[in-house]
C-alpha cells in the first residue's frame, strides 16, 4: 500500500503503543498516560482523551482497515484502544516493513524500514504524531531543571537502540532537533552503585516543547491542549541546537556496573562504558553525533570513570556484607578516623579531595558531605526511599544545632579503594578518585574507536 499521512499516523500510534496477543480479531493499543490521563486526577483531561480515540483514531482505522475502536481506562491512568476485526490487512501491512506482530511492538520494533516510506515532511510530521501521541508524554515534571525549559519524552521501553536512534535522526530531518537522550543502559540509570540491578527503565527522548510545537505535530487535541499549558509556564522561548553543533560540558563521574555486559544490550553497546548520552551517539555511529566534542572528553576519560562504587547507601550490615565479599575490598586494612560533622560541612572547598596519596586523587568532599546527610537522615527517619527529603544542605545544619560536637566515623583502607562512613545503624561506601590510575584500565573496541571499555581493576594497579 502506498504510504499516505492516515496511514503514516497510524503506524506511529501501533508502533508507540500496540501490543498484539494470541487473538486473532483483536489487539490494542496501550496509552500509558498514568495520572496524566486519570479520571480522577483530571476529568476534563480524560473526557478529551475519550474524545480524541473516538473522532481521530476510530474513523482512521474503520476507512483503512475495516477495524472497530472502543477503549477502556485503568484506574491509574491508562488508557486502552481495543481494535476489532479482520487484522489481516493491518498485520501484513506491519510486517512488510519488518515490525514483528508479537507482544508489545516498541520493545522490538525497527523503523529503518519505514522512514524511506516517509518521503515528505508531512508523512514524516504525522507519522511521528502517532508516536507522540501515544508515547510522547507532556507532564509538567517533564522539564530541565525549572518551569522555563518544558520537555516533550518520548518513552520507549525495551533495549532497541537503533529505534531510538532511528527516530531522533527522524525528528532531525524535520528540524526538530532532540535536547537529549536518556538510554536504557546502567551507566546512566545506575551511575554511582554498581550492585544496582533497578536499571531497565526503558528510553527517554527529550525534545523541548517549543520546538516540537514548531516542528513537530499531535493528533490527539488533549496532547496539543497540554504542550500549550505547559509552554504557558515558560519565560523564555528555547531554540535547540543540532546534535552536531553541541558543545559537551564535563560529564558526570559514573562508576563501571555489573552490567555492562548484559545480553540484554545489543552488540555494537554491549561491554563498552558510556560517560555522555552523546557518546553512545558515536558508538551507534549517528552522522548527527558531535564527534569532535566526543573526542574531547575522551581523551580525558579517566576524570569520568571509576571502576568503584562512586556511592552506595545502605545499613551497616549491607556496606559491610559488600567489602566482604569483594576480595580486593576484605583484604584491605581500615584504620577508623573521627570526622567532625561541623568541620567537614563548613569546608571551604567542597569539590576538593580527602586522605588521597597524590593532588589528584582521594575521596570527594562532596560525596563525604552528601553521605553525612543521608546518615543523619536515615537515623532520624527523613528518608524518602534512599534519599534524604528536603535539602540536604538543611538536614546537617538542624541536626548540628542540636548535636554541635556531632561526629561520624570513617573507616579508610590502606590502599586507595573505597572508604565507608558510619553513623548509628547506617553506613556509606564511597570510591576514590584516581585519575592517573584509572587511565591505565581504558582500552577501546577494536571494530569501533568511540566504543570505551574498562578492565577491571587489581591490587597491583594501586601499588
């Protein structure tokens, strides 16, 4: 069938949201929309929704492909168009661009054969309506760091890098240019406990909201009624900048996870290390990737890595059932130091180092500083899962005003792996930076330049 912008929208919401089962006359289409989409939260909002299925994508699919549409709502927020009928048509049509029929479609899903189908920006617009429209969530919380960056995520579960790739190279060619992208890979959801086995959360691709309702399009009028609430809440009009245009800032330290070589991850990602979302750009060889910029912060790659837990919370026990079994970590011996809580958090230089054997190395006073508040945090039940609730900044000054002579004990291995910091029933493990050192664990992959890889460390690269 010959590609027309119906069709091209309707591609985009089965492949965003359509998840096929064993019946041979029904599938359906998940909007994960959550609170987002819930009565209760918003009745105005899912009165629109309902609207949306109805006079949008019913009469699309009854003249396309013959199929009935209702939907059904979940009491979180989610939504589900149930497709009835003869899906014969709509399968074949799926699976001549090589979209499997199976199970939730945007885990698996390849749309390199459906982007030279788009062969006009209207195509292109629409096809990506469909996916914004099932999975392009608009909420407030979707924003850079204040109200005047609002943010379109694009939300894909599963491990298909080269869907995501795909289609930010899509929303490049109609000049809307993505801020970001989150990847579904440890080193970004697990960056500072390598132990940390809460990683798979899928993709976010983040595009700003001005952009997309320049470039971009929804079908759906509540998607649209949102983006023009939340552009509301901005003082500033965002213009992005292409990929290969982007200048990279230092990135964060990240530590080398257990995981980096789950058969999860596709083969070109699989066993590298990744220290900016940019970077696997690269490693996926994208022609928009600023490789000059990647380049760059490879050379200094040892300033972004640690083959440590960079910080890991927890009891007393569980900090000290992890250097137990960890056979560089219970050789070590750790002579205790008293550490003044009201001397460490007044430190003038809180990105400086502490007990290392050289200018660049030791451990982060802000990481010593952030521990101390989680500790009294933990202690004084102001824990929000492992994070302390309100600024942390805050908790050690009330906790002092009460306790001024406070202290916490610190536990200091006699060669430069991590430390642990103790305080009632709790404790934190936190890694070394070591630069100089950690250099020597970088090689790159033979069959890719931009692919890092970290071997693991030993005793006798910290002699």
């Amino acid at each position: 069938m010959k590609m027309d912008t119906d069709r091209a929208y309707l591609l985009g919401l089965v492949i965003g949201g359509g998840i096929w089962g064993n019946a041979e006359d029904v599938f359906r289409i998940r909007l994960p929309y959550k609170q987002w989409g819930s009565y209760e939260a918003n009745p105005q909002r899912a009165g629109q929704i309902s609207q949306d299925v109805m006079r949008v994508v019913s009469p699309l699919f009854r003249a396309i492909y013959g199929l009935s549409i209702s939907y059904d709502t979940v009491g979180s927020g989610e939504w589900n168009i149930l497709c009835e009928g003869d899906l014969t048509d709509l399968r074949a049509e799926l699976e001549s661009y090589g979209i499997v029929c199976e199970g939730e479609v945007r885990k698996t899903a390849n749309i390199n054969n459906i982007v030279p189908a788009l062969v006009d920006e209207n195509l292109k617009r629409r096809f990506i309506a469909g996916l914004a429209d099932t999975i392009g969530s608009t909420k407030q919380s979707h924003r850079r760091f204040t109200d005047d960056k609002q943010m379109i995520s694009f939300e894909i579960n599963g491990f298909e890098y080269h869907f995501v790739c795909a289609l930010c190279k899509l929303l490049h060619s109609i000049k809307c240019y993505p801020d970001q992208i989150l990847w579904n890979h440890p080193n970004f959801h697990c960056g500072m406990n390598p132990y940390d086995k809460k990683w798979k959360k899928g993709f976010k691709l983040r595009v700003y909201l001005d952009q997309y309702d320049k470039f971009g399009a929804f079908a759906f009028a509540s998607k649209a009624t949102s983006t023009k609430q939340n552009i509301e809440l901005e003082n500033q009009t965002n213009i992005a900048i292409p990929c290969a245009d982007r200048e990279i800032k230092s990135p964060s330290m990240s530590c080398v996870h257990c995981d980096e070589d789950s058969p999860l991850l596709p083969d070109d990602i699989r066993g590298g290390h990744y220290i900016h979302n940019k970077h696997v750009c690269a490693v996926l060889g994208c022609e928009h990737a600023p490789y000059a910029e990647v380049r760059k912060i490879l050379c200094n790659a040892e300033n972004y890595i640690n083959p440590f837990p960079i910080m890991v919370k927890g009891t007393r026990s569980e900090i000290e059932s992890i250097i137990s079994v960890n056979p560089l970590f219970n050789k070590r011996v750790y002579r205790q130091v008293e550490l003044s809580i009201s001397t460490i958090s007044n430190a003038k230089n809180n990105l400086g180092l502490m007990w290392g054997n050289g200018s660049n190395s030791g451990y982060p006073v802000s990481k010593i500083i952030r521990a101390i508040a989680y500790l009294i945090a933990a202690g004084t039940g102001q824990l929000n899962g492992s994070r302390p609730k309100g600024s942390e900044e805050q908790i050690i000054k009330s906790y002092l005003r009460q306790h001024p002579q406070s202290v916490v004990m610190c536990y200091l291995p006699d060669l430069l792996t991590p430390m642990y910091i103790s305080m009632g029933d709790y404790s934190v493990l936190i890694g070394p930076n070591n630069p100089q050192v950690y250099r020597t664990l970088i090689s790159y992959d033979e069959n890719n330049r931009f692919k890092l890889k970290v071997r693991q460390i030993t005793e006798d690269d910290l002699k």
